[in-house]
C-alpha cells in the first residue's frame, strides 16, 4: 500500500510520519519539495503528483493556518484550505484512493455551552473558517472514500501554538492577559497522528464497499475542557514544576475577554468538540488534554538550554 502525506512538516504532519510508517509506502511532502509538487498553492501540481503516484491513501496535513493574517489574505487561505483539498479529492475519486483531511473547530460560531456535534450548523467567523468549511464540502462532495477529522487547539512541541506563546510571554513578562471567555480542549498532534492511523487501518481492513461505512466527518479532540485563561495557568505551573525560570508566576496571568485583545479575525468562545461518533465508530478512547500538554512541556522544555 502506498500513502501519499502533504504537510509532513507541520505539527500533525510531523506526527504523521510517524504514525502512518507501519501501514504501508509512505512518500511525505511539503511545499518546498521539489522532485514532486506539494504546494497546495498549486493546484495542478498536487493534482498531478497524486496521478503520478498513484497512492492508495492520500492524507492533507497541510493547511493556511495564520488565522489573522488570512483576513486580509482570503484568496491565498481559500486556494489553500478550500480549493486545493477540492482537487486532491477530485484526484483521489478518479483513481479510487482514500482521502483523510483536516478541519477545526472554527467552523462553528462558538455560541452556546454544549459541545458541537457533527450535525450541528457550522457559522463559521473568520477567513479562515470559512476556507476550512468550504475544504470540508469539497473534499465529502468530491471523493466518496474521505475521512474529514474537526479538531481543536492542536499542539506538539514541533511548531507555533499557544503553549509555546505563553511560555515566551512568562519569559519575557512579569504579567499578562490571557482571554478566559474561549473554551475547549487542547488536543496534541500526537494523538491526531495515532487516531488517523488507527482509523485508517480499520477502514483498510474492510473490503472495499464495506470500508466506505466509516466515510464521513469526525469531530477529534481531547477529553475535558479549560478555558485558554486556565490553560495558560496550566502551562506555567509546569513550567515551573520543571525548574524552568520565568518571569511571570501562575498568579499574575489575568483574565481578560476577548473583546479586550481586539484580533482582526474573530475566534470561537464555545469549542467544545463532541468525540462520540468517532469513539463508537472506530472504538476508541480520548484521553483527557492534561496528561497530554505534560507529556508536550517536558519534551519541550527539558531540552531548552538553561541560562
């Protein structure tokens, strides 16, 4: 079996690598591979490599993901998250190969209390989530063999996320603010990598026209929930726990709303992601984020010189 991956350098691409290993051929790209085209910006050039390959799995970890910046980018975050999925699952249907996509929870407009399900309306506020819902109708009206995973404050000691933005804030700052009116889970890329193998395999274990029963959307995130207020707090007191000198202590990190921090683009203050189709589906369990964010800082911080 061969699987094609595009975005082998980003958090869950990364991960991905890994996690994808024992299934089979795997050929990874990034946007600056050059012996095959895997900048999503180029649509022809993806749609070409995948008839060229000729893979049995294609996953799209890649993704416009500059959540601010997209609102004054729109056409280049639309080609990216909408437009090239679009055309990897139009390539993947003409030769009968699966596609696993990506999306996030800012597709909904983080109203209410509950956690989203899959059947809930997306209303997404920004650029960027209406490139990622727009993706999501591509790829599930174009390829009948897709997975689509929703997921939320994706993490992993590899790239930009929100721990690591707290943890240069402690650093550089005796206190900030952090928003405490956006609630979710932060879920690890790790753990996005391992349920997209584990997924794969149940579906590729199926003959064929029993395997398109899992096709669909998932909603993958972490168990539990915390607001990014707490969650920073969380961040600095292990920070802290490992010895790791900062500036601002858990006490002086603020809570603040949202409006306060004025962003270009809007995010969702409800996003909580509902996991139960995908833990029934492919029998599975969450873990809840804590353990998972530790697992993240001692990685990252005990391997940061110390001054």
């Amino acid at each position: 079996m061969k699987i094609l991956l595009f975005g082998k350098n980003g958090q869950v691409g990364w991960e991905l690598q890994r996690s994808l290993a024992p299934l089979g051929e795997l050929v990874a790209l990034d946007r600056h591979s050059t012996e095959l085209c895997g900048d999503l910006a180029n649509l022809a050039g993806i749609s070409a490599t995948v008839r060229q390959l000729r893979p049995d799995v294609i996953v799209n970890a890649a993704a416009y993901t500059a959540v601010d910046k997209a609102e004054g980018d729109a056409e280049l975050a639309r080609t990216v998250n909408a437009l090239a999925p679009g055309a990897l699952a139009e390539t993947a249907q003409g030769i009968g190969a699966w596609l696993v996509h990506y999306s996030s929870d800012y597709v909904f407009d983080g109203s209410g209390t509950s956690a989203w399900k899959e059947t809930d309306t997306p209303a997404p506020l920004s650029v960027y989530g209406r490139s990622k819902l727009e993706g999501e109708g591509l790829v599930a009206g174009r390829c009948a063999r897709h997975l689509v995973f929703r997921s939320s404050w994706v993490y992993a000691a590899r790239g930009e996320n929100f721990a690591k933005t707290i943890l240069r804030l402690a650093a550089e700052r005796d206190r900030f603010d952090v928003v405490d009116d956006q609630v979710g889970a932060p879920t690890g890329a790790e753990l996005v990598a391992d349920v997209t193998a584990h997924a794969l395999r149940r579906v590729l274990q199926e003959r064929p026209a029993e395997g398109l029963r899992y096709a669909g959307l998932y909603h993958l995130a972490a168990g539990g929930e915390v607001s990014r207020h707490a969650y920073a707090r969380f961040v600095v007191a292990q920070a802290q726990c490992l010895g790791i000198p900062l500036k601002a202590n858990v006490a002086n990190i603020a809570p603040a709303s949202s409006a306060a921090f004025r962003a270009l683009a809007t995010r969702p203050c409800n996003s909580r992601l509902d996991s139960t189709k995908l833990k029934s589906a492919f029998g599975l369990n969450l873990p809840v984020w804590q353990p998972g964010v530790e697992r993240m800082l001692n990685e990252l911080l005990m391997t940061v010189p110390q001054t």
